[in-house]
C-alpha cells in the first residue's frame, strides 16, 4: 500500500532484431535467449509479446546489404520497412517504434554519413530524415533517433511534418554516451564501426552537464520523449533529467546489462528475476516512465501472475 514505486506491463518496450532471408531464427550468442528474425519467423516472438500483454516494441534492422551511406536503409523494400508492414497487417494492436540510425546499414559500421574519413553531421542529418518517412510510410508509430547528431530532431521533425506526418510522434536517444555496454548489441546488429570509434558523436561518460545540454536541444527541436542509455550505470542521470524537464522519459536497460544478468544467473551467482526486478525498478525509481528491456518478455509473465 506505502510502496511508491511500481512497475507495470504498459512500461515495458521489447527490441526485436529483425534480418534479411526466410525461416530465419538465429540465437544471438552473447544475449542468450535473444534472437534475430526473418519477417516470416516474427510471429514466434510477436504471439508472445500479445500473450505477455506488452504493448510496445522496438525494431533494429539486421540487413544483408549494405553501402557506403547507408541507402538502404530508404529502400520501401528494405527490412523494417517489411517488418513494420507485415506487424501493423497483423498485430494492429502493437505500439511500433522504429530506431533509426546508419550504422546498421553502411558499410563502415558509423551511425553517420562519411566524408573525407569522418562522420558528415549535417549530411547525416538529411539521410536519417528521408529515412525516417520511409519508416513512417511503412506505418511506424514512432520515429527513435539514435544516431547523436547534431540537429536531427528538427530536421525529421520538419521531413515529418511535409510529408503530412505531422501526428507522429519522435522518442529522441537524446543521451546516449559511448558505451561498452552495447558489447553484445552489436553481435546481434552486425554494427561495429569497421574502423576508429563512435566518440565523436557518442558522449563521454565523465560527463554529465552535457547530457543535460543534449536533453535542452531535443526538447527545443521537437522531441516527445528522451530516451537514456545506456540506464543501469546512468541512473543519476535519469534523475537529474526527471527534475529538470517535464517530458516522458524511456531507460534503456541495453544489451550489455542484459547479458551481465544472464551469465551470473546461468551460473546461478544472482537469483534471475529477484536481481532483475531489482534492476528494472531502480529505473523507475530514478524517474523513468518506461524501459526497454531484453527482459520485458520474463518479466511481463511475472507481472501477470502476480495480479
Ligand atoms: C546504434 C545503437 C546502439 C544500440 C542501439 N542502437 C549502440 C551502438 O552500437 O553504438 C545499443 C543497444 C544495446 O546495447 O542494447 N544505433
């Protein structure tokens, strides 16, 4: 009755990696557990995020091809846009998130657009914006930038809005900090920056003001929520974001976080859902609204039963 933290099925976002090619449902092996899919094999996972009562998920596109500047990733063809149709034909009932970024598309493995051997912001910017129509054709519920440049929000927010998606909303990666806990997302993404790093788009986690500055923009831009990641290690930050600013805030309980959780506990070191619970309710307490999680599907289950 005096609790004043709860955590709820509705607060859950489940991220699907969804690749290229039939009958496809590939164990990602540092997240155990976790998979890629093929558009014909997303029912397997999608029958149990219904069943599970989540009512939000988050799409990464796994493509076979990619190129220089990630083009791609426009194709009305391409894979999320697939995925996202064949999920809204089929599963209308489903809150589709769709990131959008490069680096899963390009060849070089950057979240932007290079030139002369470095990242273009603003031409980055242009090709995320075209990007995010294409998604949104394809019947994305919300657009989730995630790349880190520098103007993205206003300019996707302007691309949206001509094109007559004046209604759809944009959950900005405002904070996203370079992180080693993306480790194992990037086995399941195929993403790793073939050569140098992503720390000149990405932030340093020995800051923090700055986080507050990235959160500033992205509101004054047009942002509906911020998202923060990665979450278990940046909780001060979700809290100091939940004082200063008034708007929805999404924790990202990223890839690395989850695979800490999932060896211990296949160890039988942590005691698997106490210490996730554990976890997930600590973003709440620190201010969030909702997580995405690897976990949500485990967790969601508990949560049933329990009522
Ligand atoms: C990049 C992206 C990353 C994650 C999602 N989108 C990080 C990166 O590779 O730099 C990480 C999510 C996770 O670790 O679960 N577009």
């Amino acid at each position: 009755m005096i609790e004043d933290v709860h955590l709820r099925v509705e607060d859950l976002i489940y991220p699907i990696f969804v690749c290229d090619g039939n009958n496809i449902k590939n164990e990602i092996k540092s997240m155990p557990g976790q998979f890629q899919y093929s558009v014909d094999k997303l029912q397997d996972i999608l029958d149990k995020i219904i069943s599970s009562k989540i009512k939000s998920i988050i799409l990464f596109g796994v493509p076979d091809k990619k190129d220089e500047h990630g083009l791609v990733a426009h194709n009305p063809e391409g894979i999320v846009q697939k995925a996202i149709k064949y999920i809204k034909k089929n599963y209308p009932s489903l809150l589709v998130i769709a990131d959008l970024c490069n680096c899963q598309y390009t060849t070089h493995g950057h979240c932007g657009t290079i030139v002369d051997g470095d990242v273009d912001n603003d031409l980055t910017v242009k090709n995320l914006s075209k990007q995010a129509v294409s998604l949104v054709k394809a019947g994305a519920d919300v657009i989730a930038p995630s790349d880190m440049m520098d103007g993205r929000i206003l300019n996707i927010r302007k691309s949206l809005d001509e094109k007559g998606f004046q209604k759809t909303p944009i959950f900005s990666y405002s904070i996203k900090y370079a992180s080693a806990f993306y480790g194992p997302f990037r086995d399941a993404a195929n993403n790793s920056p073939s050569s140098g790093d992503r720390k000149t788009y990405q932030m340093n986690y020995k800051n923090s003001e700055e986080a507050l500055r990235e959160v500033e923009l992205d509101i004054n831009e047009g942002a509906d929520a911020v998202i923060i990641k990665p979450a278990l290690s940046y909780l001060d930050i979700v809290s100091r974001v939940k004082r200063k600013f008034n708007i929805p805030i999404i924790a990202y309980n990223v890839s690395g976080e989850f695979s800490m959780v999932a060896a211990a506990s296949d160890n039988n070191w942590v005691e698997r859902v106490n210490i996730i619970f554990e976890i997930l309710i600590s973003m709440k307490r620190a201010g969030a609204n909702a997580i995405i999680s690897y976990h949500a599907i485990e967790i969601a289950e508990k949560l049933n039963k329990d009522v």
